[in-house]
C-alpha cells in the first residue's frame, strides 16, 4: 500500500494519543516502515537518528534478533497464560523474581501491568487498599508535584500536572493535589540546589498541613520530570522528600516510567538517589517498547499489610493481560541486554550527549541545558537574560520537529520551546555526534524562523 492511501486512511479511521484531531487531519500522518538500532526508516524510505528511542521507550535499540526470538519461542509455546484463578507461565514468575533481586531494598513484590499509566493507577487503587487495611479510610487525598506526568488514566491523569490532560475533562479531582515544582531555570526561589530542596520540603510540609496530616494517603514523583520538559532536580531532592514522607508518615511513590531500566545509568534512578520508595512504577524501558507490558514494585511492609487486610478475601485488581507470558520473555530478555554492556553503553554514550549538547550552550537561543544519563533537554530563549521563551507565533512544537526531521533527527519538541531527548542507550559515538549536530542545525535554521527573528527585534 503506498504512504499516500496510508495517510487518507490514517486521516479516517486512526484516532492518534495527544494530539490536535483537526490539526491532525490537516497535516496527516508520517508512516515509520522500519528501523534498526538507533535509526528509522519512514515509508519514503527517508533515514533519522531516533533521539527520542520512540516514545523515551527502545531503550536496546530496534532490530534486536535476540528479543524478536524471545517473543517468537514463547508465543508457539504458550502465547497466553491468565495469572488468575492462582495461574501463571514461567516467564512471568522468573521476571518478578529477576526484578525483585534488582529493585532497591525491599521492593520485593511485583504487579505486571500493560504500561505505566495502569501502573499508576494500580497504584492509587494499592494505596487506598492498604489504608483502609490499616484502618484509617480517610487518607484517601494525593499529592504529586506541578509539571509532573503521571499518565492518562482517569485518576492518573489527576495526579498528572500538565493543562493538555485536564483541560476538557473535569478533572483533577478534588482529592488531588499539587506542589510547585523544583524546576531550576525557572524557580522563583532561584537555581542553588539547597534552596529548591528547602523550597520544596516547605510546600510539601504546608501541603499536608492544609489538608489536614490524618488525611494525606500518598505523595508522587518523578526522579526526573520528563513530559513536563525534563526537568532535573537538584542531587538529594528525591531523597529530601521520601525521607519528609517517612517523618510525616504518608507514602512515597517513586514513577520511574521513564527513568527506570538505564535511562539516567542504572536500573532504577532510585539506587543513585539512594532512597527505596515504597512503590517504584515502571514500564516503558522494562521490555524496551518491543510489547506493552509496565510493572508497580510494591515494599514488603504495603504488601503484608495489604495481604493481612484481605485474609481469604480476593483483592479485586487485575486485568486479563496482567502478567502476559510473551511480554514477560521479551522483558527477561531485555534484563539480560541490559546487563550485557547496554546500560554501560548507556553510561558512555550519556556523557558524549550531555557533553555535546552543553557544546550548544554558546548558541543565540540556547538558554538552559539540562539532564542525566541518557536523558536530557535544552531550553530555547529568545533573551537570555530575562529568559524569554520562544513566542507562540514560532510554533516551537510543529516548526522544531518538522526542522529537526528534514534534517535527519526525530527529537521531541516542546510546546515551549525545550527540546527532549533520550536516544537508545545503545547509541554510538557517531550517533550521539550526529543528534548533536543535526540539532544544531535545526538551531540554525530556527534562528532564521521569521517569527523567531520579528521577537528578537522587540
Ligand atoms: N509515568 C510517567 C513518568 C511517564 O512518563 C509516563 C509516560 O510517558 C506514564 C507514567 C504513562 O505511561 P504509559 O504511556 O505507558 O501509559
């Protein structure tokens, strides 16, 4: 089928995730066709360098033979096996296990989910079922942190910081709340890291107090904001705030959708932030966007308490696809890539990114560059000084993208002007090269944007 007749039918039938519908329609689709290790392919048979690893989610790398094999052997040999009625497969009960050894401290109990937002929401569903264990029903209010994504859930979407997944939908509901973000180019308080950590301890704790200590269930948050514009905090912000969580005696949950499985080094950004959670949400990186598959690490003392409170009863949380057998062989492959230089090669490649994209910090509209790992962001401006963004008129999310693509670069552009990146970890040298200096050139031309250029003037 040619890409032409592909787009009409995209254009009719395929409802796309977060986008505009009529902007869609105008513009159609892009067909990807193929793609291997860090590159893709489209329909035209035009080659990028995938800077974004699809959706912040291949980490290994496209074209894995060993994973394709994986899912292949177990779907002849048991394609599907329900975890209910006290079944389950062999991959599935070997991953937790594997996980479990990995996860930090005593996170020792996993509950697969299809991806991150149902991990999420398991979560929610989790913590009201361990308080009402503990006989206190009215922690039942949730707090999580401006500019945070936590999903697109119904309740997820509520712990979610950002307008696009409110606005139109009757939500955030009244029993979630937010504080602001530690978001140091932007902080009002300022960029010292002692400063944005002390801010933010002081909104949580008046957080809690308006709404009442006996009533805070749970508080959220990403060790790296990343659909917020990747926003780094400061080394030991997580720590600060797991450990005020601890004192105040609400639960702490770590989303590591993104940061999980190599991302920012290891496999858990938790580890480098030396806390244990008493949740960890991940998806995405655990089989490496090759099959949908998320997973909640639970602590042994949520599970107890949850197990004790049911007794015989059934804890009426699951779905058909919880625990999938080919999801959870992909994943146990994916672990061992992990572990066979891919997240040292994640380590290397990280340093060459953050390296070449701080190269970029001399360039006219480069005004923050930010990140870990292999996770990472610049901030355009138009004024460095008064760190004016980008003017709406400029498009920064269309014009940026579709630049960066003409030049042979899938990244993610920002509505406000910051570029996303987080490439395969299985990234060369050559490759981290050309993301930088494709993006430069994306600079470049954006520097001649007429709308950039009428705002540089005034
Ligand atoms: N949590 C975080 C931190 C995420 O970044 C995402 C997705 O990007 C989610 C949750 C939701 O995951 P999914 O898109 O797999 O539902």
């Amino acid at each position: 089928m040619n890409s032409n007749s592909l787009i009409e039918l995209d254009r009719a039938h395929l409802i796309h995730p977060v986008a505009s519908y009529r902007g869609h329609e105008k513009l159609g689709v892009r067909v990807l066709a193929s793609a291997k290790g860090a590159t893709v392919t489209d329909a035209s048979g035009r080659q990028l360098v995938d800077g974004f690893a699809g959706l912040w989610c291949v980490n290994a790398g496209f074209g894995h033979e060993t994973i394709v094999e994986a899912a292949a052997k177990q779907m002849r040999e048991l394609p599907y096996a329900t975890a209910y009625f006290g079944l389950g497969s062999e991959p599935a009960i070997r991953l937790a296990s594997e996980l479990a050894e990995r996860a930090p401290g005593d996170l020792n109990h996993v509950y697969f989910t299809l991806g991150g937002s149902d991990a999420i929401d398991s979560t929610i569903r989790f913590i009201r079922y361990y308080w009402i264990a503990r006989r206190e029903p009215q922690r039942d209010q949730f707090i999580s942190v401006e500019q945070g994504y936590h999903g697109s859930s119904t309740a997820g979407a509520g712990l979610t910081a950002l307008p696009a997944f409110h606005t139109g939908f009757g939500i955030p509901f009244d029993w979630q709340h937010k504080i602001s973000s530690h978001y140091a180019y932007r902080n009002p308080v300022g960029d010292d890291p002692q400063a944005i950590i002390a801010a933010s301890l002081t909104a949580l704790r008046r957080k809690v107090e308006e709404i009442g200590p006996e009533r805070v269930a749970a508080f959220y948050a990403e060790p790296i904001q990343g659909s917020g514009g990747v926003l780094v905090p400061p080394r030991g912000w997580m720590k600060a705030m797991r450990e005020l969580c601890r004192e105040l005696g609400i639960l702490f949950v770590a989303d590591e959708v993104i940061t999980g499985f190599g991302r920012t080094g290891p496999l858990f950004a938790s580890t480098e932030d030396e806390i244990v959670p008493d949740f960890i949400t991940t998806a995405k990186g655990l089989t490496s966007g090759y099959v949908p598959m998320g997973a909640v690490f639970m602590a042994d003392h949520i599970y107890q308490t949850i197990a004790d409170g049911a007794g015989a009863s059934a804890i009426g949380h699951g779905y058909t696809y919880s625990a999938h057998p080919v999801s959870a062989a992909v994943g146990l492959e994916v672990l061992k890539l992990y572990e066979n230089g891919l997240l040292e090669n994640g380590v290397k490649a990280g340093a060459r990114l953050m390296g070449g994209l701080e190269s970029l910090r001399d360039h006219p509209l480069v005004g923050d560059v930010r990140g870990r790992g292999m996770l990472a962001a610049i901030e355009l401006v138009i004024d460095k000084a008064n760190k004016t963004p980008l003017p709406a008129a400029a498009e920064p999310a269309r014009r940026i993208f579709d630049r960066a693509w003409e030049n042979g670069l899938v990244i993610r552009a920002f509505a406000n002007g910051v570029l996303g990146y987080a490439p395969p970890l299985c990234c060369s040298e050559t490759e981290i090269e050309a993301i930088i200096e494709r993006t430069r050139q994306t600079l470049d031309e954006t520097l001649e944007d007429p709308d950039v250029r009428q705002a540089l003037k005034t």
